[in-house]
C-alpha cells in the first residue's frame, strides 16, 4: 500500500511537471497580437487571422512567427536540409542536416511588421532583413513561402505550411525537430 502511494504522488508529480513545461513553452510573447474578433481603437474588428489582401505591407508578417521554414522538401528523415524557425519570444533557430544529425545555430530578433533584426548569438553577426510571407505553390507540397530580402542565411526564400496539421501529414517528425529546437532555445534565457 505504501508504494503504491509513492507511486501515485511520483505519477502526479510528473504530469505537473509536464504541464508546468508546457506552460513555460507558450509563455507570454512580445509581439502577440488581439485574438480574432477583437479590435483595437481605430481599427476594424478582426474575424479572420489573416490577412486582407489589400493590405501589402502589413500581409501576415506574424505567420513568420512558429512555423517550420524549409530550404527544400524533405521525403523522409535522413534528407540534408535546412530549416529556420522563428519563435514567438525573440529566439530562433537555423538547424542544418537530417533528423538524425545537424548543425543548429540559434538567433535573437526583433521583428517590426515585415522587418527582422537578428544577432547571432554564437558570433554577433547582425542581419536586418525585410520578409514577406504568402501563400504560394511554388513547391508542393507546401502551401506557404518566406521571402527575404536581403538573402537570410543565404537563402532567398523558404519554405512551410500554413497549418501545423498539414506539416504533421507531409512530414510527420518536423513537429520533433520544432520540438527539439524549441528546448535548445531555453538555454539562452
């Protein structure tokens, strides 16, 4: 009886644990925006997430936030590629290799609308780069692209899904890598 009690109150102790990490993950983000149907002083109430399409400047800058940026599509998990994620608190990732074995340099930046100000950590090297996200089918089967300008990284334009489901589907261990990524950055607060 005795350890059957421990083993419950172990049981219980890691599930808080669990969610307290959770918690931690999703934490308060600097940039976040009003939920959909709100508004703001001046502005029209929001229904829908994305953006209108007239509104060229302002075209979905927060869809950077979150999602997994590929260079190209990986077919299965030992394809050399290169990913960027960009997390909502400031922290992002450049992870180059497969799922079995890469290069991750992480990265602060300050998003303003359609601007990044990044500072790599490692070495300082600073990047002001303007971007523009938007739906496209250049390469199936994403449904998304990033573009930069000037070239981030070395690239000119990434590549992503604008649903995580759909990513889940088309490359089922993309949420590990985001995962994993998404724990390396910890090590930077």
């Amino acid at each position: 009886m005795q350890k059957s009690l421990v083993q419950k109150v172990a049981a219980v102790t890691v599930l808080g644990a669990l969610l307290a990490g959770a918690l931690y993950l999703k934490g308060p983000r600097r940039d976040a925006s009003p939920p959909a149907g709100t508004a703001t002083k001046g502005e029209p109430t929001r229904t829908d997430p994305r953006p209108s399409e007239g509104d060229e400047a302002d075209k979905a800058p927060r869809l950077i936030l979150g999602h997994v940026w590929f260079d190209r599509y990986p077919e299965k998990r030992n394809d050399e590629i290169e990913i960027v994620i960009f997390f909502g608190g400031g922290i992002g990732i450049t992870d180059k290799g497969s799922a079995y074995r890469s290069t991750l340099e992480i990265f602060e930046f300050e998003r303003q609308k359609d601007r990044l100000d990044v500072t790599f950590l490692h070495d300082k090297r600073k990047a002001d780069v303007k971007f523009k996200v938007e739906s496209c089918d250049d390469r199936p089967p994403f449904d998304a692209c990033l573009t930069f300008d000037p070239p981030f990284g070395g690239r000119k334009k990434l590549y992503g899904f604008l649903h995580d489901e759909e990513m889940d589907r088309k490359v089922p261990w993309a949420r590990e890598w985001k995962s994993s990524a998404e724990v390396r950055t910890r090590t930077v607060k």
